[in-house]
C-alpha cells in the first residue's frame, strides 16, 4: 500500500475537474467544459441537472449561494443565491405554531436559484442560459432513478401525498419511481425550455449574451411560470405572490475574507454562517493548532471549542446586514480571535460563552441582547443540501451550495409548474431581537457555505459540502488538514472527522446539545477516552459516518496542473483530466 493510499484516487489534470453530488451533475459540467465552456459555464450545468436529479437534496425552485473566482479579472465574488422571505411573511404569521414550517406552501424562501445562475453566467460564464441548460433539460426529460433517491421517494410518498400537484408529479399512477427505470418530469422540462428559449430568442435577436440571460431569467421571475406560482401559492394557503418573484433581484458581493495559515479563505457575507468557519478557523489558529499532531486529542479538543466559540456567536450576531447591524469587523479580527483562544480550557466547556465583538470595532454594543434559545414546539422536518465545485485550465473556480429538496416532510410543487419549493424560511428566528428575526423582503441566516481558498493571490480550492450546520465544521476539518499540515486533498477528505452539536441549530425548534461531540470511530480510542475525560459527551459513529460530503477541485501551487476529491461519505462524484 503507497503512503497515499485513499478509498477514491485523488482526480488530477491539466483540462478541467467538476466535483459534485451525483455523477449527472459531474457529467453535465464535464459535457460543458468540453464543450469549450469555462468552469462558471460548466458549474451552472451541473446546478441545473442537480436541480432535475437529486431532488432529495436540491430542487428548481431552491437557493443557491456561489462564490466565483474569475482569472481574468483576478477577483472573488459572491452571488448570494438565498432568496427572501415573502411580503406577507411576518413573525405574527407563525406566533401560533411557536416555528415556522420546514416544508409546504408557507416553508420557502423565494426561489433564488434561477436568478442566482444568471447571474452567475454574465458575471463569468461564455455560454448562455439555453446552451447551459441542454443537459438539464435532457434529464428532465427523463433519466434513470438510481437507488438513493428512490428510497426517499418510498420514505416521502405519505407526506408528500398532502399536496396533489407533487404527488402527481412524483408518483405517478400512485406509484413511487423504482431503480433503473426512466423517470420523467414533463412539467419541470417544460418549465426549463420556456427560460431557455426565451434566452435563445433574445440572443438570435440581439447577438447580446448578458441580455439574452436577463431574458431567460425574466422569463422565470416575471411571466406565466411565476403568476402559475404565485396562483397555486394562494390557493394552498401560502404567502408567497406574483409579486414577489416578479420584485426579486439577488446580488453580488464581495466576500468575507480572512487569511489563515497564509492562505486567504474567501465565504459568503453574514447573511450565511460562512464567516462563522473563519473565526473558528482564526481561533484555532490563535491556539496554536499548528503545532499538534493532527487527529490527537490536543487537535481534536481545540477544532471542538474554537467551533463552539465561533458558532455561537453565529447564533448571537448574524443576520442579513439589509436588515440587521452586524459586527463584522469586530467578529473576524485577529485580536477577537485571540481573546477567544483564550478561553479555551483544559477541559471541554458545557456552556455557550457569548462574546463581545463590538468591543473589538472601538464602539459600545448598538443592538439589543439576544439569548437563543430552544423552541417548545414539535420539531419541524427539514431537507437537504448538495454542493458543486469546479475548475477549468486557465485557473477559474466555482463553488456552490445549492440546496432545498425534500429528504424529509414531503414536497410541494405550486400548480403545473414542476418546481418543488424550498424549505429555507424555518431558518429565521420569531424572537424581535435576534438579528436573524424573520422579517418581509429579508434573507434568512442560511446554512449555505460555498468556499473559495486563495494563495498569494492565486487561484487554490474550491470546496463545498451538504450537511446545514455541519457544513462549515467539516469543511473546516478538511482545510485545516490542507492548509496548516499540507496533507494531499482527497486523503484529507478521507480523514476522520468530529462534529459538534453543542450550539443552537438553525432549523425548526433550534435545538442545542451542550458538549455533546459526533466523532468517527476510526478516531483511536485510546484518542476518544482523552477527550471523553476532558467532558466531551461523544456520540460515536461510523467509519464514515459524519453527516458531510465533501467535494473540492483547485490548482496545484507551482504547477499550476489541477486536482479534485470527492467525499466516500454521501456518495459524491469527481471526474476530469
């Protein structure tokens, strides 16, 4: 066995890599890339096939937060990808039930995936929307259940039997699709064919590409699709509207940026929980995580409480800054995260220690307290997630979360549109004073955490993973494998991983499990027994058995020649030369 023995070989090559959730995805980025398309081109295929074949995890009518790096230019930005909350949508709306609904007509955001892709496309693709969507559409039009996904269909056709336009579309004859059979969506294909052909009709007009996509989006966001949305909404008891689609626009941002272990690691604003692994990063960094063995117990108990630390100030300060004053400056200072690395104990702490970030900007706090907390209600089924990561040869990377399937609760599809909904407003928090508190027009705090590394002012990694609020931990656990010890990509993929359940979830009832520490058993145990001591409550799991599936594709320094990996946890899918 070779040193760098791993499950899955390290994908390496000089063309193009996709990694992705299933290998339809990979398959459309890869047709694109060889079709002359750059990484952005070939990423925007592979969200849209994901949106047609993992409908668990992802669906049309979802979010999709993108991070971009673009060679030419030399710049990282950000497409926010996560849509709003509706006009009508106010705390008042779900005072009653004590949470707001994981899934059906009232549980999603606006659809920003649409939007978020073209905008992606004319910020750094070549292609057009029709020429991106080909293979999409292809696989709409059917292709082969595989057996995952035909396992959730068995497991959602009771909840999703609540709602007739989904069970029509899902379970045909009232049937659940079985594996190898061709499954069809006809109305999701149709859906498609009208964005991209208005797309393709703009531009054999104009010969202009941007507006040729502005068309194809418009299409969505404000024609027949989003009044048939907007319609069906209404009827089923939902507050989303015409107007709302129609009034939509997402943004590109700068992204939040810190430089750890002399590489610059680039996330999405505080509207998600991306700067939350920057300073969980910063605070291990600060610790001196450096200098320990990675996997001992000294590494593994200070990754544990730098993620602790930075989460829950996660859960105390960030919200959509449209909306809320967030401490940005303060929250990714170097000297914050010293004085956070400070309070990191021998033993593990039980308690969420909240910090003062404001003092940190020079200025008194300006917002109110706000203690989270745990729901009473009953817990509220939540979805899934996947995530697409590319890199072409001259050096462009793309990185994307998209998310809002229905891996549990059932899916709802507004009329004959064949787009299922997404479930992201149970996010948002009811108390006042949370700076995350749902709000009309308001981006929830998502769990989304693209991810783009930079060195030297060149392009590294591009690396993303499903899992809500696993998501930013376990990329962490890959990169401080990467970035701090200079392990090969896919064997720090493979590496065994811990998670923490201490701080407060994001979803439904906002549940927390004080010290309570999911770790892999192929941890040694004489390397489980020390952290148990120290007051770790370990949940022990599994091989592989962490809720992630991480998959990342960058740029080798000094030869520039490219690699990929792809997580064994989840299934996932690598492949270019």
């Amino acid at each position: 066995m070779s040193a760098g023995e791993t499950l899955r070989p390290e994908i390496v090559g000089s063309f193009g890599i996709v990694a992705a959730g299933r290998h339809y995805a990979v398959a459309a980025g890869t047709r694109i890339l060889m079709a002359g398309g750059n990484a952005t081109d070939a990423g925007v295929a592979a969200v849209f096939a994901a949106a047609v074949t993992e409908i668990s995890h992802f669906g049309f009518g979802g979010e999709a937060p993108t991070i971009i790096y673009d060679a030419k230019a030399k710049k990282v930005s950000v497409v926010n990808g996560q849509g709003t909350a509706p006009a009508l949508a106010t705390p008042a709306r779900f005072a009653a039930a004590g949470v707001i609904p994981g899934n059906g007509p009232n549980g999603g955001t606006i659809p920003a995936m649409v939007d978020a892709m073209a905008l992606a496309l004319q910020l750094n693709g070549t292609m057009t929307l029709h020429q991106v969507m080909q293979p999409a559409i292809e696989l709409a039009d059917g292709f082969v259940m595989y057996n995952f996904l035909a396992e959730v269909f068995v497991s959602q056709q009771k909840a999703t039997s609540k709602w007739a336009d989904a069970y029509a579309a899902y379970y045909p004859g009232g049937q659940p699709p079985r594996t190898g059979e061709i499954f069809r969506q006809p109305n999701l294909a149709r859906t498609m064919r009208i964005i991209a052909d208005a797309d393709a009709a703009a531009f054999a007009k104009a010969k202009d590409r941007k507006a040729a996509i502005q068309a194809g989006r418009d299409a969505f966001y404000k024609g027949d699709i989003a009044r048939r949305i907007g319609a069906a909404m209404e009827r089923d008891g939902g507050l989303m509207r015409y107007e709302d689609l129609a009034r939509y626009k997402g943004k590109v941002e700068a992204p939040a940026t810190a430089r750890i272990f002399g590489y610059d690691v680039c996330k999405g604003g505080f509207w998600s929980q991306g700067p939350a692994m920057l300073m969980a990063l910063a605070i291990a960094e600060a610790a001196g995580i450096v200098s320990m063995e990675p996997g001992s117990a000294d590494y593994l108990h200070i990754v544990a409480e730098s993620i602790k630390l930075a989460f829950d100030d996660r859960n105390m300060y960030f919200g959509d800054p449209d909306f809320a004053t967030v401490p940005a400056k303060g929250l990714l200072s170097k000297s914050y995260a010293a004085a956070r690395a400070a309070q990191i104990a021998s033993r593990a702490s039980l308690d969420h220690r909240y910090g003062d970030p404001w003092a940190y900007e020079g200025k008194a706090r300006t917002t109110p307290v706000f203690t989270p907390h745990m729901l009473k209600a009953p817990p509220r089924p939540t979805a899934d997630t996947t995530a697409i990561e590319v890199v072409d040869r001259d050096g462009n990377l793309f990185s994307c979360t998209p998310s809002s399937g229905w891996m549990l609760g059932g899916a709802y599809i507004p009329g004959n549109t064949g787009v299922p909904m997404s479930n992201r407003m149970t996010v948002f928090d009811l108390d006042p004073d949370s700076p995350n508190v749902l709000a009309p027009g308001k981006r929830p705090r998502t769990t989304l955490s693209p991810c783009i590394v930079m060195k030297d002012g060149a392009p590294f990694l591009a690396i993303g993973t499903p899992g809500g609020d696993n998501q930013d931990q376990q990329i962490m656990n890959v990169l401080l494998r990467v970035l701090a010890f200079g392990q090969p990509l896919q064997a720090a993929i493979e590496a065994p991983r811990i998670n923490s359940n201490h701080f407060h979830g994001s979803f439904g009832i906002k549940k927390d499990e004080p010290g309570v520490l999911e770790i892999e058993d192929r941890v040694p145990a004489q390397v489980r027994d020390d952290l148990s001591a120290r007051g770790h409550k370990l949940d022990v799991l599994g091989p592989f058995g962490v809720s992630t599936g991480i998959v990342a594709a960058g740029v080798v320094p000094g030869t520039g020649t490219l690699r990929g990996g792809a997580d064994v946890r989840r299934e996932r899918y690598v492949f270019g030369w």
